[in-house]
C-alpha cells in the first residue's frame, strides 16, 4: 500500500442513515487508502451499494471501481424517487420488469404482508445469507433485509435495507422504495407459503390454496388488513379478493 490521502466525502438524503449522527448531512474528511476504491470506501462508512445510484467524483459520475486521488470531493446519491438518471450513472442497473423478492430470517412478518398485498416473497425461517443471494440471482429476485453486510456482497445488484422494524412500516418503506402502489392485488396470494389464490366465486365463498390447502375467508382478519391498506392508500374498496379470518391464521415471525 501507497501512502494515504484525503478525500471529502458528502452523503446525500436517505443515505444519512446509515451514518453516525455526528457524519450526517456533513461533509466528511476520508483518509483513503493507495487503491481504495469507491466501493470499499462506502463498506466502511456502512453504506450498501445497492442503495446507491449515482456517485460524483469530481464532479463527474463513476462507477464503484473508482479510485479516488487526494483532494477529490465524493458525492454519493440515494436511488431517485422520480428521475431516471440511467443515461449519465454507470451505476444504474435496470429495474427488475417484474418486482419479486427474497427476505432475510428477520423478516418473516413483511414477508407475510408484502404475499397479501400479492408480491411474489420469498421467505424461508433457515435459510443461510448464501442461500438468499443464490435465490437472487437465480431467480431475479430484490433482497430485503435489515442486515447491511449481506447487501455489501459484490453479487448483490437489486436489494434494499429495510430501516424500521415495525412490520407494517416495513411494508410502506417498500411499497414507496419500489413504486408498488399500482401494482398491489390484494389477497391473491397464500401468506403462509406464497402460492397464487385461485378467484373466489361467489366472492365471498371461502378460497383453498392448492399447495398448502389452508383455506381463507373473509373474516375478521380480512376487515382489519383491508383497513391497513387503506391507510396506506392500496385499495380503495374491497376487491373480492380472498382473506383469511383472525382465528384461522398462523403467526410468522
């Protein structure tokens, strides 16, 4: 290794979270080393790179090879809520066309949410952080989780650090985060093991799931989800859709 240099680093919005309050909205002196790259750089500030679209060095976008020199100014960029800012960052991969996720052993309660609300979720209470990557990978899938490390692996191109730990906070965060509000069916999906619903005919009649058998109706539990997806602005009115009653539910955690 060279010697060190100075760097000024500057974090914008929701990427101040994952800084010590003292570093947030601050613009950060860095002693980097020889050949640190961009990417290293953000691992030891504790920031994922999937969480980031763009970063200007000098002014000027790169990509997370980059090797600052000393003096240079670092600007790193949340993803853009509105913009499509593909043409000019090198980092800007191409969202999934069909939105489906894998989620960590923490997060077994969103995963059930995010299945009612119908999104293809992935959740498995032993699986091991290779497993999920793999399951990413293979099957073009986006990771949720809470655990920062596991969204740092190089393999990793779609994911996202879940912030709150509140289930159906989390929900919200990733409805937003991923722009989902138009793409929610609720109940049509099993929230115990994630198999599409069959329509119920008439609706209100009680709808098996054909690969685990659990039945669904629209009891208590159905009016009480149906009010949280109203007050996330889901759903205006019911659907038809299949939910299943309070007593008839297993827990997950």
């Amino acid at each position: 290794m060279g010697p060190a240099h100075t760097l000024t680093i500057r974090c914008y919005a929701e990427l101040n979270d994952f800084l010590p309050a003292h570093l947030r909205h601050e613009d950060i002196p860095y002693t980097a080393s020889e050949g640190e790259s961009v990417k290293h750089i953000l691992e030891v500030l504790g920031i994922p790179h999937v969480e980031v679209d763009l970063v200007l060095l000098g002014g000027e976008p790169v990509d997370f090879s980059a090797v600052p020199r000393s003096g240079q100014r670092l600007a790193v960029f949340p993803v853009f809520e509105t913009f499509d800012i593909s043409d000019i960052s090198p980092l800007s991969g191409r969202p999934l066309r069909i939105p489906r996720f894998v989620l960590d052993v923490h997060l077994g309660k969103l995963a059930r949410l995010l299945r009612i609300c119908g999104f293809d979720s992935i959740y498995e209470r032993d699986a091991e952080d290779l497993d999920i990557v793999r399951r990413a990978q293979e099957e073009r899938r986006i990771i949720l989780t809470r655990d920062r490390a596991l969204l740092m692996r190089k393999e990793v191109t779609h994911g996202y650090c879940v912030r709150s730990d509140i289930p159906r906070t989390q929900l919200e965060e990733v409805i937003r985060r991923f722009h989902l509000e138009r793409s929610v069916r609720p109940f049509s999906r099993c929230p115990l093991c994630n198999t599409p619903l069959p329509p119920a005919h008439p609706a209100e009649a009680p709808v098996t799931c054909p690969s685990c058998g659990k039945t669904y109706w629209k009891g208590s539990h159905y009016r009480n989800l149906f009010i949280l997806l109203q007050r996330l602005d889901l759903v205006s009115r019911p659907d038809g859709g299949p939910g299943a009653d309070s007593g008839d539910e297993p827990s997950h955690s």
